[in-house]
C-alpha cells in the first residue's frame, strides 16, 4: 500500500470522539427516553425495528441540533467554564465541520424516519430541529431572558415526534407531554442558571438570574412550576392515564412543588448558600424519567 | 507538518476509517431490517 504525502499546512482531522461530544449525548438521554415513552404510550403495537429506527432519528436529530447549536455558539461556549472544553472553543475541530456534521445529521435522521415510520413524524422532527437551531440558538438566546421559556418547546418534541412515528396522528395525550416538558424547563434551567449565573453573566448570555436578579428568578421558578403542576396532573384527572401514573404525578409533582417553594424563600446570592435550587435542579431531572417511564408502565400494565 | 503532528493525524484517519466503516455496516442492518418489516407489514 503507497501512503500519499501530506500538504504542508493540512488542518488535523477532527477526533471522532470530539464529533460524538458536538451532539451532547447527556442531554440526549432524556430526549431518546421522553421520546421512546410517547412512543410506546401511543395506542397500538409498532414493528419493534421500525420503532428503534424512529428512536434512533429522534437521538440522532437531536444530536444534528445540538451540533449545529455548538457551531454557532462556539464563541460564547469559550467564555463559559462549563462549556469551554467543548471541541469548537478548545480548537480541537473546524467550525466548518461542525456545520457539515450537523447538517448532514439533520437531513439523515428526518429523511430515514419518513422512511421508516411516516411522514407526520419526519415533519415534527425537522420542525423540532429548526425550533432549537433557528428560534431558540440564533433567535432568542442572545437576545431576551424568555429565551428558556420559548425555546424549552425544542425540548419538548420529542414524546410528540415518537407518538406520531407510531400512530401517524398526534392527540391531546401527545400535546400535554409536550406541556408538561415546555413547563418543565423554565424551572429546571432557571435553577441551574442561579448557580452558575457568573458563567452566562461572563457570556453575555441575558438569563434570568443575569437580566432580572436572583429574587425575580426564584419567583418565576415557583409560577412555572404551578402549570406545570396542572399539565402533569392533567392526563391522569382526564381519564387519560390511569392509576399508576396518577398516583406518581401526584408525589413527583408534590416534591417539585415543595423544592420550588423552598428555592422562592431562599435568599443567599453566592453558589454556596443555592442548596435549594441544586436540588430542585437535580429532583427536576429525576421527574421527568420517573413521570415518563410511570406512564409507560401504566400503559403496559393496562395492556 | 511536524512529525508529531503527523502520526497524530494518521492515528486519527485509522480511527475515523475505522467508525465510519462500522456506521456504514450498521446503517446496511438497518435498512435490511426496515425493508423486511415493511414488506411483512404490507404482507
């Protein structure tokens, strides 16, 4: 085998490792999860290959939208601790092939999940992915402290995208899982964006906690955190699910409140004093997997 | 280029080669299998 010579001036390669790290495959755990439960709460029985396909171009779509967030975002991830070891800001990769990646990833997952489940579904994830690249990431994150609240509907697809890959149509069941995660995020990033607000101050990125104070933002925690309360409750009181899921709205949703009361009393400004918003950070997390997989194990049971 | 720099950048070629090799295989099963569940659900 002949090796060909090098140019001079070639860039390297980015790592594939680095290229898996542009799709931040944390956040994507709870997309594949959110969305593998609207998938399998949806009434009927989907061929169990073309499911895991439709699961699998949720997390790959996410994916493609979480790496072309990075390539826009890779000056402002710089200036942040928390995100300035990501591959564009640390130079371990061109802007360039971010772009190509997550375009190409884009394009992939939506044309393979109208192959495999249907058309309703591909349209859903394409609209989920230009939600967060275009309105939430170019839009509104630089400029308006809403940005969370409107660009937390990007979040919240991905339950409606697996409903609709198994049932081509999508329902009230569907539209309140969407509620319940469009609601969610508001209280789960603004907890998070109080402790490490020096981060996003440094940015220049307008969050709550930067643009209003950490009392208006631990207020605004507590009366998100009341709809959000109603949406999850909601499927249950209308008959939609049953008693399993019922049951575990109702605790979850309990603690939720009780840890966004205690953030809303708290008053410390330093990080160090935050135990109530780390740990409603923390318990939001929690929430949603066990919420979601309470409705999936009331559907099997119901079964 | 520094030799350094060019081991670096063959090491990362091999790998790459490697996983893009194992996605392309795994993309091939996959659509092997869409097709035989799509044929068995228009059955």
């Amino acid at each position: 085998m002949t090796t060909i010579p090098l140019p001079q001036t070639q860039p390297l390669p980015a790592d594939w490792r680095d290229l898996l790290a542009l799709t931040k495959p944390r956040v994507m755990s709870l997309v594949v999860f959110t969305g593998l439960c609207g998938l399998i709460a949806a009434p009927g029985a989907m061929n169990p290959v073309l499911a895991f396909t439709a699961v699998l171009c949720i997390a790959l779509g996410a994916g493609a939208a979480g790496a072309l967030n990075q390539w826009y975002e890779s000056d402002i991830d710089g200036l942040m601790k928390r995100t300035a070891n990501r591959p564009l800001p640390a130079g371990r990769m061109e802007r360039q092939t971010a772009l190509h990646f997550g375009v190409g990833l884009s394009v992939f997952s939506v044309v393979l999940i109208g192959l495999a489940a249907n058309y309703v579904a591909a349209a859903w994830l394409a609209v989920s992915i230009l939600f967060y690249v275009l309105v939430y990431t170019v839009w509104l994150k630089r400029r308006t402290a809403q940005n969370i609240v409107i660009g937390g509907a990007a979040g919240a697809f991905p339950p409606l995208i697996g409903w609709a890959a198994a049932t081509g149509d999508v329902t009230a069941l569907p539209a309140l899982l969407f509620a319940i995660i469009f609601l969610w995020t508001p209280p789960h990033f603004w907890a998070l964006s109080l402790f490490v607000r020096t981060d996003y101050a440094a940015a220049g990125v307008p969050m709550l906690p930067v643009v209003s104070g950490n009392k208006v933002t631990r207020v605004q925690i507590l009366l998100y955190t009341l709809p959000m309360v109603a949406a999850a409750i909601a499927p249950w009181a209308l008959g939609m699910a049953g008693t399993i899921y019922g049951v575990s709205a109702l605790v979850l949703n309990a603690i939720f409140l009780w840890l966004a009361i205690a953030v809303a009393r708290n008053d410390a400004s330093e990080p160090a004093g935050m135990i109530p918003e780390k740990r409603l950070f923390k318990f939001s997390i929690l929430y949603l997997f066990v919420l979601f997989g309470a409705l999936v194990a009331d559907r099997l049971v119901l079964a | 280029m520094t030799p350094d720099q060019e081991v670096e950048l063959r090491r990362r070629q091999k790998s790459r080669s490697r996983v893009t090799a194992l996605l392309l295989g795994l993309f091939v099963v996959l659509m092997f299998g869409i097709s035989v569940a799509k044929m068995l659900i228009n059955r």
